[in-house]
C-alpha cells in the first residue's frame, strides 16, 4: 500500500461519506473514521482483520465498508459518544462498530420507533 494510494482512498472515503455535511464539532472524528474506513479498504485481499475479537478475511471486510454510507456514521459517532465507559483500544471499537452498523441500522431505527411508540403511545404519532 503506497501512501499515495491510501491518500487518495482516504479523500475517496471522506466525499463518499459527505464529510463536510458533518457538524463543525464532529468534524474531526468523522476524519477519524475516515481514516479507520480508508485503511481498510487498503489492505491486501489476503490480510486478516478482527472484527468482534474474530479474525475475518480484509475482502469481506473491505465489501461491507464500501457499503458504509453518511449516515452510518453518524449512528457509530452517536452511539460512541452515548457510553458511559472508557473504551482502551478505540481503533478496534469503531472497525467493529463500523462493521456492525451496516446490518444493523435499520433494526435501530425499528427499535427507537418501537421505544417511541411504547412511550408516547400510538396517539402521539
């Protein structure tokens, strides 16, 4: 991986995500992430990343970041700053998370509508 290449991933990674559409102060973790999304997009086909604490092929891995839209991340960078917990190896969290909130964001969205209605009750739609 040169580093002209990982660049150019990089700036690929931040207009894709529409990194300007970020509010001023979650700028600069959204290039975090885009730095996280980049990287592995420039790994070698036959290198390994852990997901989960599991060892996962980087193809599999980089297919699924490519799917990684604006609003993806802006559910990682929510959930992140709603722990209440020190998290040790940051990097490590958000591949996972990253991974992760590709097949999981709409069953969030089901489950906020789902506590919604469970707490305003069906009349207050």
């Amino acid at each position: 991986m040169s580093s002209q290449s990982f660049i150019k991933t990089f700036r690929q990674v931040c207009t894709e995500i529409e990194l300007n559409c970020f509010d001023r102060e979650d700028i600069g973790f959204a290039k975090e992430i885009c730095l996280i999304i980049a990287e592995v997009i420039s790994l070698p086909d036959d290198y390994t990343v852990k997901i989960a604490g599991e060892l996962m092929p980087a193809e599999l891995i980089k297919e699924v970041y490519r799917l990684i839209t604006h609003e993806h991340v802006k559910l990682v960078m929510e959930n992140f700053k709603e722990l209440n917990y020190i998290i040790k190896h940051k990097k490590a969290y958000l591949r996972t998370a990253l991974y992760n909130v590709v097949f999981e964001m709409e069953g969030h969205w089901l489950n906020q509508l789902g506590i919604d209605l469970s707490v305003g009750g069906a009349d207050s739609i």
